[in-house]
C-alpha cells in the first residue's frame, strides 16, 4: 500500500501543516547552528578548540544542512502540493538532503558517544592519543559514508531506503549508545571513588589539577548525554513510523501521507534542538555564545550612534525651485 500512494495526493491540511512546520524548523535550526560553527571558529576563551568540540561543530553542519536546504525545500514542496502545484522535481533534492545530513548526524553522534567512552575510560590514552588531527580524519569518513550510502535511495525509493536508514545508522548509533552508557556510568563511579581517595591522600596542586580536568569531562559527558537523549527522542518515534509504513497492509494513502511526514518532522526537529542543548549544558559554550551576542549587539550599537553622528554633522542644503 505504501509504495502505491507515491502518485496519490496528500490532504490539504497536512500539506500546509507540514510546509509551515518545516518553514518554523528552519528559522530555528539556522541560526542555532550557526552560533554553534561561529563560538568554535571564534574560541574567545580559548577553550573550544577540543576533538570533542570538533564532532560538534561537525554535527552542528549537518544540522545546518538540514536547515539551510532540507527544511526550505520542504517549505517550499508542501505549500506547491496544497496549492496542487507540480513538485516532482523538488522531491529527489530533498530527500537526499534530508539523507545525507540525517546519516551525517547519527554517525557524528556515534562519534561523540566513542568520544566520550574513551575520555572517561581511559584519560590519559585520550589526551595523548585522541588528537584533533585524528579527529579531523573520522570526521572526512563520517561525510564519505554520509554522501555514499544515501545512493541506494536511487535503486530502492523513498520508503524502503527509509526503512534501511533506520536498521543501519540510526540502529548503530542506538547500540553504541546503550553500550557506552553502561560502560561510561561505571567508570564515572570508578572515578568519583578514586577522587575521594585522592583528596584524603594528598592535597598537592597536581592531584586537584587532575580532579578539575576530570570533572570537566563528566560535565561534558553528562550534557552529551542528555544531548544523546533529545536525538533518540527525535528518532525513536520516527523508527517506529517507518516500520509501520513499511508494514501496515490495512493503512490507506491518507494515513502513510500523515506518516511520511510525522516521521520527517520528528528526525527536522533534532536539528532545531541540537544548539539549545550547547547553550543549556555546556558552560564553555554559554560563555561564548554570551560574548559573541554581546560583541554583536555592542558593534551595531556603535554602528548606530556613529550613523547618527554623521547625519547630524552633514551640513544641510536647501534647494529651491
């Protein structure tokens, strides 16, 4: 049933819901994304500049693909389908957008949980070994994978490519996240138990150094967690519908069109979170984000006073007629 409503129009209603909705998403996940990219390239505490961070910016690209593409196309396709315009042409672009950055970001989340298991697991082989330099490397493979694999969606269509996406990337991202967070809750237990070893021990300036740092990583990990828990909110329940497009026989063309575009919306969605998780958890990038606006806002207020400066100095002409 589902590959048989392909020629089958869409309601109205849930065209022009779907079209303002993407239109919405955009709006958001553009701005927050790209505060994201400039607080790392900008580093104005110097304190970004991390392989963590690196698979964040990394990530925040994705999303801003997501919203600098995939969501205008969206706009732009649902309004021409309820105003029953042609769209045939706009379908393909969009979704190997929507493909390409979605597997960009699981497989940059994926990246981030390994990040976070070895920085916890293993600090000091992380520091010495986990280089930006490394880091830059899985990046360029995670953006080879990202364009490759989205290819199959040419032989297989929308709905059965969709259905791959989800047991392969996002299925992935899903174990490596199960399997990690075990992993890194015991070894964040481990650690608390041998900081209250070492403050009872010794009180040298070394061993608080190394307390600091380790703390900084949970605080890092923890935020990622959460960040983590948004993403599965996000693409959980898109999973789900997937398989019940894929699977449901009784379901009629109205019900796989609400479907196809609750799923999309769901997976759009974590694009738009993505930034506000940052801002919220992460107080390296709230500094940052909080000198960048500030440095913004103190630029056009010069900007504007020295405007209005020289309107008031220009000596005035009057013309005659």
């Amino acid at each position: 049933m589902a590959n048989s409503c392909a020629d089958v129009k869409a309601p109205m209603p849930l065209s022009f819901f779907t079209g303002i909705v993407s239109l919405l998403l955009a709006l958001v996940t553009i701005p927050g994304n790209l505060i994201v990219c400039i607080a790392v390239l900008k580093d104005p505490f110097r304190s970004l500049k991390t392989p963590f961070t690196f698979f964040v910016v990394n990530l925040a690209v994705a999303d801003l693909v997501v919203g600098a593409v995939t969501e205008p196309l969206s706009a732009l396709t649902h309004f021409r389908e309820g105003f029953s315009l042609e769209i045939r042409h706009y379908i393909e672009p969009i979704h190997m957008s929507y493909f390409i950055s979605c597997t960009a970001s699981v497989l940059n989340l994926a990246a981030l949980t390994a990040d976070r298991f070895v920085a916890i697991s293993y600090p000091l082989q992380y520091r010495v070994r986990f280089t930006t330099t490394r880091a830059t490397v899985i990046a360029g493979l995670i953006w080879l994978v990202s364009f490759s694999l989205p290819l199959i969606y040419f032989e297989v269509g929308y709905l059965r490519y969709a259905f791959v996406f989800a047991n392969t990337a996002v299925a992935l991202t899903l174990v490596i996240f199960l399997f990690t967070y075990v992993r890194t809750l015991r070894a964040m237990r481990a650690q608390v138990t041998q900081w209250d070893a070492i403050r009872q021990s010794s009180q040298s300036e070394d061993s608080g150094a190394r307390i600091r740092a380790a703390l900084v990583e949970k605080n890092i990990t923890q935020a990622f967690m959460v960040m983590l828990g948004f993403f599965l909110c996000c693409y959980i329940p898109s999973c789900i519908i997937i398989y019940m497009m894929n699977f449901c026989s009784s379901c009629n063309c109205t019900t796989i069109h609400v479907f196809r575009d609750l799923q999309f919306i769901f997976v759009l969605s974590s694009s738009a979170l993505n930034p506000f998780v940052y801002a919220w958890r992460l107080p390296n990038f709230r500094r940052a984000f909080k000198k960048i606006l500030r440095s913004r806002k103190t630029h056009e207020t010069a900007t504007s006073s020295s405007l209005q400066e020289n309107r008031e100095h220009t000596p005035r002409t009057l013309e005659f007629s």
